[in-house]
C-alpha cells in the first residue's frame, strides 16, 4: 500500500521548493502566493510514499478557492502524515498555522525552513527547546538548495512523526463549555472519529464552511444555536477570542526559544523596497527594467540567433529534406506538404524559440528574486482605481507566460466577483504565444526600436484589462472591497539549478504545443491552401483558404490590413496564436518574393502595428476558453469571455488605425 503525505504551509515559504527537492520534479516555481493553485502530486525518491503538494494558506477555514482545495482534502483524504513547511524568520505569523493542524490531530512533521535567512537577520533560534515545546519532530532545511532535505525523507521513511493526542488550547470558561456541548452532539449525532470532535467543534464555531458541508443539517439545527448564544454571550467576536488564545500559546511556544535582535536592523531588503516600491519611482523602475528585458530579448542576443536559425532551416535543412525525398522518389503530393507545410510552418515558429527561452529566463529571475511579489503590492494601489486589487495582478504577471496558468491563479484570491472579473480580462495578459507574432512583425518594420513596441504592447494588455475590469465592476458585477496580503519575502540570488529548470519547463511547453497544436494547424491551413474547388494542387487564388480568407478580410479591412492572407491567418489564431505566424509562412511559401518581402508589400508600420494590437487582444486560444469554462463553471461567462475580447479588439484597433491615417 502506497502511502500518502502532504505538504502545507503559508504562501511562499518554500513548499513548492521543497516538493521539488523531495520528489525529484518540477513544479513551477514563483516568488508570491497564488502561484500553486491546486494540489500537485509526486513519489517521494527513494521512499513507497507520494507527496501532495497543496496551495499556500493561512488558516484551515478557508475564504478563497486555494484554501477551500486544502480543507477539503484534509477533512476528506486519506494520508498518513502531513509536513508543515514554516519560515523560520517569520515564525510568529507561520505557527497560526502549525496550531491549526496540530489541532487536527494527524501525524505532522515540521520542516523548518530558511534558516539562513533568520540568521543573516540576526534572528537565533534555539531548535531543540522550540521541538520540546511543539511537541512535533522539527527539522531544519533550506529548500530551495535541498539542504536538510535527506533528512526530512529518512524522517518520513522510518515514520517519524508526531503520533500525540490534538493539540488542547484552553480558549476560556464560555468557548470551551460551547465546544463540550457541540462535542457531545457529534457523538451522539455522528460518525466521525472521537479524536476529531474537539477539531470540528472548533471550525464550526469559526464558521467554517467546509465543517458545515460535513454535518447533517438535523446536527446543524442542533448545534446552531450554540453558537448564536456564545455569540450573544461574548463582548467580542468568537473568531477574535480564539485568535488571542492562539497568540498568547505561541508566545509561549515562542519565549526563550527564540531570541531577535535587540534593534531591528536595517537590511538590504527594506533599503531596496524603499526605492523598488516606491509611489513614485518604483512604476517607472519596472517599465525600465522590462525594457531592458525586451532590449536584450529581441536586439543584442535572441533576435541574431533566431536569424541563424531561420537561415538553417529555410536552406541547409529544406534543401537536404527536399533532396533525400527527390533521392528516394516521394510523391511529390507529399514532397509539397513536408517542406511548405510542416517545415514552413512549424519551422516559422520555432525560430523563435531564442526569443522565448531569452524571455523565460528574465521572468524566471525577477520571480524567484522576489522582485514579482513587490510588483504585486507596488500595483495594489493603482488596481484599487480599477476596482481591484494587488492580488489581482499576481495572475496577471503569470498571463506573461501563458494564460491558462493565469487564469487558475485568480483562485487566490478571495472575493467571487474579483476573482471572475481577473479571469476575465486575463486574455488581455500578452503571453508567450503572441511572442512570435511580435517578433517577425517587430524586426520587420520596427528594427530600431524592437524593445520599445514589444513593451507597448505589453502596456497596453495591462491599460485595457484594467479599463475592461472597470466597465465590467460598474455593468454587469460589482466588487465587493476587499484586503490585499502578500508575503514579501527577503530578496535572493536565484540559483542557477532553479533558473535552468524554470526556464527549461516554461520553454519546454512551447515547443511541445510546436509539436502539437502547431503540426496539426500547420498541416490544416497547407491542406487549405493546397487544395479548391477545381481539385489539388490549384493556384493560390483558386484555393479553400483563399475563399476563407477573402470572406474575412472584408471584416478586417477598416483596420488597415484587408488582404485575404491576413484574413485567413486570424482564423487558425483561435486554435494556439503561435499558428498565425506558421500560417502565413505556409500562404506566403508559394510566392517566390518570401515571406518578410510579402509583409513589406502588404502592411505598413501603421498597419503592422494595428495588426499586433488585434492580434494582443481578439479572441482567446482554445485552451484558454476551456481553462476559463472549467473555472467559471458558466457557460454564459465562457461565451462572454470570447464575445467581449473580439468586440474590444475591432474597436479599438479600427480607432488606432482610423486616427493613425489622420496623422500619417
């Protein structure tokens, strides 16, 4: 039998890290909360357990989606122990937590993790005195370089957990006689197990909504009424009395275990916050840096080697194809399909894989440096313009990647409306698919000047999910205000393992979607183009893609670039957004000018730029509509979703091409 264990503690304490280094994968690895948004499973290396990684939280009644997937797997799974991941620079806030499951009563272990960084704090932290207090096996580890982690593993593998009764606070004469009397109704009510009793009377009196969907509603009327009247009973809330409690045990827990410095420091991470957050100069910082980011992107390092690539393919590799097919008589039915079809299709996409891997190992940097998590809470204040919050902007960030990641990230957040009002303006986000569109666009008309447009556009996703967020929050929902927290953690040199991996996973994905979506949207629009009415092999003019394209390009005209090629290459751009530019390399394949020459003749800068716009905004990728139908559980909100982005692409790219013309 196959046993199972979980891993849980507070957002961005490294549980992710260490679930890497227990089990051997990768899971994606980011510096802020929300980043791990459902439970994560892998085998424990050298050891016949699996490991379940579990979102962060701070409390076990939950308030957002994140949470609720973590109270519900602890009051509903079987496991056989739990490892509760605490910052040991921050343990005061980490052990509410800790509290709550030892509470439960399942076996637990503590993994104290960041050790380092409490000492560079000047923070001393007398381990074994802390162990003989908590009661609980605690260890010590640094889990973004696996320090200590051979330990937790030999731990788990000789079951060397905590094995005590619940943990009992004594939480006051009116609390505790509330928690008898519920205690005796589950007995006499119930099937759980006796040592839960005290656990669910406690969650219940905190309005616990998952301890709720656990009772019969014959219990719920029975017990109800106990806490109505210790409600009326007591001069503060239920929640605030227990809170104290709680606090008052872990500063017990906490006195002369743990010593801090006698005057707070000040460390390099707040001297930098003070600059990197600040109201004024910190936005300006961040548009700088993401600059540099595209500078280095598209004009001193991915571009140059993109073209060497592009080189490689469209000669020495189409030409030794085309001659080993000629060598060994293929027909030439095929012949067409591999070299104008696959070859130039997906081989338009994957020059730009520099690009992409450039790109993913910034945004892997900032992550794992903590840079993101400042970002989130410099933004806060502008999001709260929106109707937002800083939390919303946490999948927003992640959008910059891919968007179906994004749009699982909004289960963070706490507040119903806001967390459906970020999945739907995440689209906006300008993910990694829409790279090479901008790429080949970009170093056609713009070479000078390839950073500043990439960073336009990127701006002005931002700029319009939040003007939509705000038509949305006004029309059809209102936000309820809620609190933004985020853990800021201490700024870090990213490993260069993690770097790798971070980059390599993110990479990874985009040239597997190549090897997929790409391939098969590829072989479509060739099939298309090849074939028409008349049969196979027809003119261009004469082709299904042609009829297709030329109904489309009557649409799109009154935004500047009304030609059937473009036309036909926004249709397979619903599929995966990489296809467009794979699109018009197969249409463009058949004219002996190439494909850069056609783009010159077809668009101008305005027109390309127009293009970029519509391309940035119009209708999300399939697998964006999926993740957004299985989030909202709607199909009305998954047809909006797509109904709403189109509307706002047209609009606003026929306004920017339309006053364009005016002035150019």
């Amino acid at each position: 039998m196959v046993n199972h264990y979980c891993i849980i503690g507070n957002p961005n304490v490294g549980k992710t890290s260490l679930f890497n280094a227990l089990t051997g994968t990768y899971e994606y690895v980011g510096n802020w909360s929300g980043v791990t948004v459902e439970k994560k499973v892998g085998r424990l290396k050298g050891h016949a357990g699996n490991l379940i990684d579990l979102p962060g939280i701070y409390e076990l009644s939950p308030i957002s989606k994140d949470e609720t997937v973590v109270t519900d797997y602890l009051l509903n799974e079987s496991f056989a122990g739990m490892i509760n991941i605490i910052d040991a620079s921050q343990l005061k806030r980490n052990l509410q937590l800790t509290v709550q499951l030892m509470e439960l009563g399942a076996p637990l272990i503590i993994g104290l993790n960041m050790v380092d960084v409490a000492a560079k704090r000047g923070i001393h932290i007398d381990q074994n005195a802390l162990l003989k207090k908590l009661k609980v096996p605690l260890l010590p580890i640094i889990a973004r370089n696996g320090k200590g982690t051979q330990k937790l593993l030999d731990a788990l593998k000789d079951q060397h957990l905590s094995s005590n009764r619940p943990l009992h606070i004594d939480y006051g004469t009116e609390i505790e006689k509330a928690i008898t009397e519920i205690t005796q109704q589950l007995n006499s009510h119930s099937n759980f197990e006796p040592q839960l009793y005290r656990f669910i009377a406690i969650q219940f009196l905190l309005d616990n909504p998952k301890v709720k969907d656990l009772l019969s509603s014959q219990l719920i009327d029975i017990i109800m009424p106990i806490r109505q009247q210790l409600d009326a009973t007591l001069t503060r809330s239920i929640r605030e009395v227990i809170q104290q409690r709680r606090n008052t045990y872990i500063d017990t827990l906490l006195e002369d275990t743990v010593i801090y410095p006698d005057e707070e420091r000040q460390y390099f991470s707040s001297r930098l916050d003070k600059v990197l957050t600040n109201k004024y100069v910190g936005i300006p910082i961040f548009l700088g840096i993401m600059w540099l980011i595209f500078q280095i992107t598209f004009t001193w390092v991915g571009t140059p080697i993109s073209d060497q690539i592009d080189a490689f393919i469209g000669g020495t590799l189409t030409d030794t194809v085309k001659s080993v097919m000629d060598n060994i008589g293929l027909f030439p039915f095929l012949q067409d399909l591999i070299t104008d079809g696959i070859i130039a299709g997906v081989g338009a996409v994957i020059v730009f894989v520099p690009q992409i891997l450039v790109l993913f190992f910034f945004i892997s940097l900032l992550e794992d440096s903590g840079y993101m998590a400042r970002i989130a809470v410099l933004m806060d204040r502008i999001m709260e313009v929106f109707g937002l919050s800083g939390k919303s902007f946490i999948p927003m960030i992640i959008g910059f990647g891919c968007n179906v990641p994004s749009i699982m990230a909004a289960r963070s957040i706490e507040s119903e409306k806001e967390r459906l009002t970020t999945i739907l303006i995440a689209p906006f986000m300008s993910c990694s698919a829409r790279l090479p569109v901008y790429a080949l666009f970009v170093g056609v008309f713009f070479k000078q000047h390839q950073a500043l447009i990439v960073l336009s556009l990127y701006v002005l996703g931002i700029v319009v999910a939040l003007a939509t967020s705000v038509l949305i929050t006004k029309t059809v929902m209102k936000n309820d205000d809620t609190i933004f927290i985020v853990e800021l953690p201490t700024y870090r040199m990213p490993s260069g393992k993690t770097l790798w991996r971070s980059t390599w996973e993110k990479a990874k994905g985009f040239v597997k979607k190549a090897g997929t979506f790409i391939f098969a949207g590829s072989v479509v629009i060739w099939l298309l183009n090849y074939t028409g009415p008349s049969g196979f092999n027809v003119d261009v003019n004469d082709s299904f893609l042609h009829s297709i394209g030329s109904f489309f390009a009557i649409l799109v005209a009154p935004l500047g670039f009304g030609t059937w090629q473009a036309g036909a290459t926004l249709i397979p751009g619903f599929l995966a957004k990489e296809v467009i530019v794979s699109s018009m390399a197969i249409i463009y394949a058949s004219d002996e000018s190439g494909l850069v020459n056609i783009i010159q003749e077809q668009f101008t800068p305005l027109s390309a730029y127009a293009f970029m716009i519509f391309i940035l905004l119009y209708i999300p990728c399939l697998s964006t509509v999926a993740t957004i139908r299985k989030e909202t559980y709607s199909l009305k909100w998954t047809i909006f979703a797509v109904a709403y982005p189109l509307v706002t692409a047209y609009v606003l790219t026929l306004l920017f091409y339309q006053i364009g013309n005016l002035f150019i």
